[in-house]
C-alpha cells in the first residue's frame, strides 16, 4: 500500500512573509489556513505537526488546519503549558486513516538550563485499510540532554512495536550528529539516496545576517525516517512562505 507522509514545523501559524518584511516575531499574524492548504494540496495521507498550539489565545490548531485540509481523524499532544496565551503548544498529527491507539512520552526540562523546556515525544498506530503503521512524533529541544532523552524515547517506541514503523519531526539535528547516527540504528533516512535537502529556514540566510549562533543554518533539521521493513519511493520539500520551515514528504509503501 502506497501512503504519502510528511513532518511540517509550522511556527504556530505564524506569517513567515511579514517576518522576512521585518516584522518581529512575536508581531507577525497568526493564520493557520496558509499551512492547511500547503498540507491538502501536497495530498500527503499522514502528516506530522510541530509548533502547534491548543489555547484561548489561537484556539484549536489542529482542529481547524483538519477541517480546513479534509483530515477526518487527528491528535494533540501537549508538550508544555503556554500561561501567555491560555492553554498548551505541542506537536499533533492529522490522518486520512483511523487513529487507533495514542501512546506519549514527556521529555523533562534541564532544571535551570538556558533554552531548555519540556518536550514531548508520542506514538499513533493507525488502521490502514487492515494495515497498521506506527508514526512516531516529535519536536527534541535545543538542549543535548533532552535530545538524549528524546531519541531514547522514539526506539523505546520502536523496538515494543510490532508494526511497520515511521519517526517524523523537527529534531533540531543535523544528519551527521550522534542523535540522528543513534536514531539511524533503528530507522534510515528517507532521502539517503537524494541526499541532503535543506529544511530549515525556508528562505538561505547567509552568515551575516544569522540572528544566533548555531550550525543548524540553512540545513535540514526536519527528517522522516523509516524503517527496514518499508520502502520509499522519493522525499521531497516543499517550498512555501506558509512557515520558517519546509514541509517535507515521503512517499512509502507498506
């Protein structure tokens, strides 16, 4: 069977175009529908969420980018309370197929460790047509620790499944670190045989204008990775002002 998959950071809907206009970050509208029509006119079957959000402030995002892209079946998963904008920011997953089971995993903040927070990771078996896949989900901190953490918990979900079995997400690592090595004992990456496509940010910025220090510039960060059991016909990105991020599909067979 045949499913196109795809891991999409979204900046919490965020307008990337006025941000590259000069708008501050935190001024830049927020409006989910950009992301939902990147995601329904990608005809991806699964896709995986990051920097998404379920609060007073923006409401349901989840809910609205399904009903908006015709995803019937979808998930939450709150990974850290936001008090600023009433309710929680996590990651999510959007599904053409049933959700037939939820298992998730909280990575703990470093207590008073700059720019660490807690994270999630979480784990959706999904029915399709009598065919159940796992997709594994999630967004690792900046922080190596809760990395560590992380990727120990998406092969802890790995090796108890007995089902075919995809990792998604924004992991804010690059494909020659340990983290992803570690994750590649398990799984392979889905564009090994492209190469490396650059995920993040959507726009190259060049050195001079890079606002921190950091070696993820202008390199992919946002993997999907498969097991030995499945098979992969091509990963591409995808081009959009949608978010700071590419979205970024493969299409499997299992």
């Amino acid at each position: 069977m045949r499913l196109r998959v795809m891991t999409y950071n979204i900046w919490g809907g965020q307008n990337y175009e006025e941000y590259l206009r000069g708008v501050p970050a935190e001024a830049c509208s927020r409006d989910v529908s950009r992301v939902a029509t990147v995601i329904k006119e990608s005809s991806a079957d699964i896709v995986s969420l990051n920097e998404i959000f379920n609060c007073e402030a923006y409401g349901n995002q989840v809910e609205q980018i399904a009903r908006l892209a015709g995803f019937e079946y979808y998930h939450f998963a709150p990974a850290l309370l936001r008090t600023y904008v009433g309710g929680y920011y996590g990651n999510a997953i959007l599904s053409k197929y049933p959700i037939v089971k939820m298992s998730e995993k909280k990575i703990p903040a470093e207590e008073g460790v700059r720019l660490s927070e807690q994270r999630g990771v979480f784990c959706a078996t999904i029915d399709c047509n009598g065919k159940l896949i796992d997709v594994i989900i999630s967004h690792f901190g900046l922080v190596p620790e809760e990395k560590v953490r992380a990727v120990d918990a998406v092969l802890d979900f790995k090796s108890n499944s007995d089902n075919k079995c995809i990792f998604m997400g924004d992991t804010n690592s690059v494909r020659e670190s340990e983290h992803i090595e570690k994750l590649c004992k398990a799984f392979y990456i889905t564009n090994n045989a492209t190469g490396e496509i650059t995920t993040w940010p959507v726009e190259y910025v060049p050195p001079e204008r890079q606002t921190f220090s950091s070696p993820l510039w202008n390199r992919q960060i946002d993997f999907i990775l498969a097991g030995d059991e499945i098979s992969v016909n091509k990963t591409e990105a995808i081009h959009s002002l949608a978010s700071d991020h590419k979205a970024l599909f493969s299409d499997i067979e299992i």
